[in-house]
C-alpha cells in the first residue's frame, strides 16, 4: 500500500464531511445486517440440523412479537436513512444566499470545458476558486450530456443540453483537486477532465487580475443584446413590439396563452430560442428565433446581463442606442 494511499478523495468541501459520514453510516449499517443474518444462518444450520432420519421438526404458526419487530426496526432505519439524506441533499443543492458568491459560467462540449469567471476570466478544464468563499456554477452543453464531477468537493451533476443545472461549493481545503467529466460522452470522454485550484483569497484576487483579460459576462451580454438587435424590440414605452427587460428577472410574467411564467434562466433561455414557446401577455409571437446565432457560452452571456438588470428599477435603467 503506498503512502498516500487513501481510502476516499480528500475531504475540500464544507459539506463533503457530511456526504462521507452519511456514506459510512450507509456502509455500516449493511455490514452489520449481512453479518447478523450470516451469524444467524450459521447458528440455526447447526442448532437445527436434522439429528435422526425419522425427525419431524415443530412447526411454528407465525409471531406478531418477532413481525411487529422486523417491520419497524426496519422503518425506523430507512426513516434515518431518509432525514439524513434529505438534508446532505439540501445542504448539498441550495447554495447559501450570500453577497459574496461567485457566480462562474461553465458549458461543456465533447471533450472540454469551458469556464468564466464573474470579471469575465475564462479558463480551459481548470478551475481557480478561493478559499471560504461560496462558489455556484450555472452549467450547461453545446452538444451531448457531459457530467461535471469534482470528487474532492463531493459534488457532481448532469450537464446537460437545453437547460441549466447548477452546483455550488465552498472549499475548506487549498490544494489541486481532479475534475472529471462522469458521464460517458463518446470518444474523448476520458480525456475530458481537468484540475481545480484551492487559493488562499489573496492568490486568486491576483491570479485574477493577471487572467486573460475578457470582458465580464453581463458586459458581453450587453454587447451581445445590442449586436443581435434585441434592444430594438425590448425597450421602454408603449410602441415597444417587444416586453422591456428591466426589473423582470425572478418575476412572474403573464402569458398571453393564460397564466404566468417565472421569470428564470430557463424561462429567458426558451424565449430566445423558442420565443413562441411562451409569449408575454399583450405582445404579438414576432419575435424570431435565435437559435443557431448565439452558442450556449452567449446565450448565458445574455442571461446574466437580463439578470443585471434585476436591481434597476424601469426609469434607472437605460435602453442602449
Ligand atoms: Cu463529457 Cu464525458
């Protein structure tokens, strides 16, 4: 056994403790069964074994007092099993709601993946994050379903093409950490894989700023809004064709089919590349299609500048050009 062997990835996350003692609670609760029934099989081959040819056993009628027991003993666990999990589950999904998390754009496409940070840094299948500062990745794929996966971190989940996923993490541990794709995604999958980088917060404020320098994502999304001409429609005032944008993100929006959408990355996403999908109350369906003239990279662009715009209020905001 070499020295650094080791029985699980490195514990760099704030809930990754939690996941492996749920895990080895788990693992021990099977070992204990498997045991108890293998022990008992054994003792009762022996203790009951046939002695004489012309042995005929008792027979036994059934026991509510041994039924009652193997029924609820049973529930009991898997209710333990069931609280635990769920709130691993929770801890492990909701990312905290704080000033400070960095929001980091991540798309995946066979066999890469592509990263950029909120200053608009971008990265290739490697990942700098500081310490103790909550990190939330808004994933999605160009083409087929990748799976980004950070063993160290304990987190893991589908990327998938058509929508967004999200995981958040806070490293608790400096160090390089492996990034896999999990999920088989053909040829290169194998090579599909990259490393994160734990910080000290100083390091990655300078690793930051010596990045290469790309515009910030909600600057691009601006850029990116003027350039396909969407402000030519999504403007202020009554001759508007199109709904405006401003103050919009995380509300419900009346359809003109009847009830209401939530105003979501999802909801932004479907209405650029299918607008017909959802139309806004007291707008025509116009609008055309913007598929296949923003990759995925852009559409989030365009998503987190609709979202920038979440704080202005309608007479704050301006309509570029
Ligand atoms: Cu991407 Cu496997």
């Amino acid at each position: 056994m070499s020295p650094e062997f080791q029985l699980l990835p490195t514990q760099a996350s704030t809930f990754a403790f939690e996941v492996d003692a749920l895990y080895f609670f788990l693992i021990g609760i099977s070992v204990v069964f498997a045991g108890a029934i293998f022990l008992a099989l054994f003792y009762f081959a022996v203790r009951y074994r046939r002695r004489s040819d012309d042995e005929a056993p008792e027979q036994i009628e059934g026991s509510l007092k041994l039924e009652l027991t193997w029924t609820i003993v049973p529930l009991l666990i898997c209710m333990v099993i069931f609280a635990w999990g769920t709130k691993v589950f929770f801890d492990a999904s909701k990312p905290p709601v704080t000033e400070d998390t960095i929001e980091v754009l991540v798309t995946g496409k066979q066999w890469m993946w592509k990263l950029q940070h909120p200053d608009g840094t971008r990265e290739i299948n490697e990942l700098h994050v500081p310490l103790g500062r909550p990190v939330r990745l808004t994933m999605t794929s160009e083409d087929v379903i990748h799976n980004f996966f950070i063993p160290a971190f304990r987190t893991k989940m589908d990327v998938v093409p058509g929508r967004y996923t999200s995981i958040w993490f806070e490293a608790i541990k400096e160090g390089k950490y492996h990034l896999f794709c999990a999920e088989y995604c053909g040829t290169k999958h194998s090579e599909m894989i990259g490393h994160v980088y734990v910080m000290q917060p100083h390091a990655y404020e300078d690793w930051l700023s010596g990045g290469v320098e790309g515009e910030s994502p909600v600057d691009a999304g601006r850029r990116l809004f003027a350039d396909l001409g969407c402000n030519s429609c999504h403007k202020e005032g009554p001759n508007a064709r199109g709904p405006s944008l401003n103050g919009l993100f995380g509300k419900e929006q009346a359809l003109e089919s009847g009830g209401t959408a939530l105003v979501n990355e999802d909801y932004i996403r479907e209405s650029i590349l299918k607008p017909m999908a959802k139309v806004s109350k007291g707008y025509n369906p116009v609008m055309p299609t913007y598929q296949g003239l923003v990759d995925q990279m852009g559409i989030l662009r365009l998503v987190a500048y609709i979202k920038s715009l979440e704080q202005l209020k309608p007479s704050e905001a301006t309509n570029e050009r």
